[in-house]
C-alpha cells in the first residue's frame, strides 16, 4: 500500500508540534509496516529527522504556502492527479490544511480547533478562512482522526458531519530523549515552576505570572523558567516588582536533552491554557518525573489523567491555591509523579502507529 503523509503547511526545518507528531508517528510507521511512505512537505532530506532522514521514506518538496485557504483549493485541483501518478492508496493529511481531494480514501488529522473553541483569541480573519478551509476538509475526508477525545467532541459540536466518520488516536510524547539517561547539573539553582511553550493567546501565560507575583513575595529562592517565546511579555507584564523579573528565566532553542534536565529538576510543569488539543508537554513532563499542575479546560485534564494537580484557568486565586499545596505538601508532589509515570505508560507510539496502521488498510 501507498501512503501520501501530506503536510505542506508547515516551515522546513522547523519542528513545530504538528511536525514532531508526525515525524514521531512516521518513525513508528517505518519500522512496523511494509508500506510505501510518501511525505509532502516543505522539509528537505537534510531537515528530516536522522532516523527519517536514513529511512525509506519518499519525499516530495513543495514550497510553503503563503496564503492557505488559496493552497488548500490549489490541492483539491491538483492532487488528483499527483495520487493517481504515485498509485496512492491513502492520503493522509496531517494537519487539515491538505487536500480534500485525491487518493482512493482519504484520512485527515485534526489536532486543535482553537479558531473556533476561542475565536476571540485568533481573530475574525483567520476564524473565518479556518472555518472555510475544515468545511472542506471534513466534507471530503472518509476518515477524521483526533489528537484528543476533548478535540474529538469540539469537532462532532462545530462540525457534526465530522462525527459519525471521526476517531481518537491519543499521540505520544515527542521528546527525543528516555529515562536511562544522566540527570547531570541541576539548570536552576533553587526551586523553579516550569512553563513551555510559545506564548501564544491560548496559552494564557499571563496567569502564571499573576500567580509568581504572589506566591515569589513568600517564596525569595522560587524561579519561573519559560521556554519558548514571549515577544509580548506575557508573564513578565504582570511582574510589577523588579527583582522578582529578575526570577524570570527565559529559554529558547534548547534540545530535547537541556529539555529533559529541566523537566527533571522542576517543581512542577504549570499548563494554564485555556484550550489544548493535546498538550505534549504534559506526558513529557510525565515521563521525567516532573509533577504537572494544569488546567481543568480542553485536553488537558484528559491527558494528564490522576498525574496533574488542576484548577480554573480563568482564576488566579486557583492557581495560586494549587501551586501553595504542592510547595506545601512534599508528600503530593511525590503521589503526582508516580501517578504521572502511571499516566504516561498508557501512550505510546507503537499503539498509535498501529491504530493508524489498521485504518489505512480498511476498505472503503
């Protein structure tokens, strides 16, 4: 069988969440199947992951789009024809700005619907192309795979075409890095909260920082590490009192392995999104021990299962409350990492890669 992996809307080299799921799930496909593997997208060979990068998987290069909804009818047009050259059997668009088009059936992955769960945040314009572009996708998609039961059921809400041919298959951690390895020097000194990710709307960063300006009065020795982006100073904004600014540590472009040694060290992860289809950062924290406080909204909840002290993402004295308990109660900290290590055990790659596995093979 032939497999078209169809992710032109992603940046080259550029590993963004929806490239390392697939990637990751792309990996697991190789070595367990004997299918064909063809993935369209702006990476080159030389971007790819090392163990893509040596594999049998085909590539196919195209340019990035720069206006999507414009891309997305230019695929509908053109891939057809392009499935039909190739022999594709399955087009699996890896994120829903593919093609409803081409192929013999065709599977599309939805990993968020933030455009439509917190519009307000995303803004009118690109609400409303979205919502055009998903229109498209679902009427012409046979299958719809979701990252999430949570971006399952805002799907069937939003869309209720998607929901009689929709599905969860629950993706895995990405990071590139296990257990066995060394902790090494702690990267804080002193007790630290976590947060990662790029401070975009949905994230909700600001809250963190409204709880830091509280809890760092009491705490003298506490840190906030963020990794990732925070052009507009989300959590520093609501740091009114310098040195406690001075407590903020920001990092960006780390490998998985400095990643992983601040996961290790951490007090806790602090997710306080408003809306996750997923939210990697979870299992990782998971995975290295690391207690996870999150939002009780979206996909985090679910993915984390018994592994995460939750609160109110709207409320800062709940986040406040929660992260007072755990510097207060060792013991909790501790019941939440073995719970975590519980938790994470239930997602693997090697499920999701045969759950995709099966589905390709299904006859229409």
């Amino acid at each position: 069988m032939r497999i078209l992996v169809n992710m032109p809307s992603q940046y080259g080299g550029k590993p963004s969440g929806v490239a390392r799921v697939t990637f990751s799930l792309l990996e697991r496909l190789l070595e367990q199947t004997r299918d064909d593997y063809i993935l369209r997208s702006p990476w080159t060979r030389a971007q790819l992951p090392e163990n893509l990068r040596d594999s049998r998987l085909q590539l196919i290069e195209t340019p990035r789009p720069r206006i999507m909804v414009f891309d997305v009818l230019r695929q509908a047009a053109v891939l057809p024809a392009l499935c039909r050259r190739q022999g594709i059997d399955v087009l699996f668009n890896a994120d829903p700005f593919g093609s409803p088009l081409g192929g013999r059936r065709r599977i599309t992955l939805v990993h968020d619907l933030y455009f439509k769960t917190i519009p307000e945040q995303i803004g009118w314009r690109a609400t409303l192309t979205t919502d055009f572009i998903f229109r498209l996708m679902m009427a012409g998609s046979d299958q719809i795979t979701c990252v999430s039961e949570a971006t399952r059921r805002d799907l069937a809400r939003f869309y209720p075409v998607a929901a009689g041919k929709s599905m969860t298959i629950h993706s895995d951690s990405t990071l590139k890095i296990g257990l066995e390895a060394p902790d090494g020097a702690r990267p804080v000194a002193g007790p630290y909260i976590l947060a990662v990710g790029n401070a975009t709307s949905n994230k909700n960063f600001a809250l963190l920082g409204k709880a830091f300006a509280r809890l760092g009065r009491t705490m003298p020795d506490l840190h906030v590490v963020h990794v990732g982006r925070d052009d507009a100073e989300e959590i520093g904004s609501m740091l009114d009192d310098p040195e406690l600014k001075t407590r903020l540590i920001r990092l960006s472009g780390i490998d998985d392995r400095q990643l992983a040694a601040l996961y290790r060290h951490a007090a806790c992860l602090c997710v306080p999104s408003t809306y996750e289809g997923f939210c990697l950062p979870v299992l990782e924290a998971q995975q290295l021990g690391c207690p996870v406080v999150c939002s009780n909204r979206s996909a985090t909840p679910e993915i984390a299962g018994k592994g995460a002290l939750t609160f109110d993402p709207a409320d800062p004295d709940s986040l406040l409350a929660a992260l007072e308990r755990l510097f207060r109660e060792p013991a909790l900290a501790d019941s939440l990492r073995e719970a975590g290590y519980e938790n994470r055990a239930l997602y693997s790659w090697q499920k999701a890669a045969d759950s995709y596995a099966q589905l390709f093979h299904e006859k229409v």
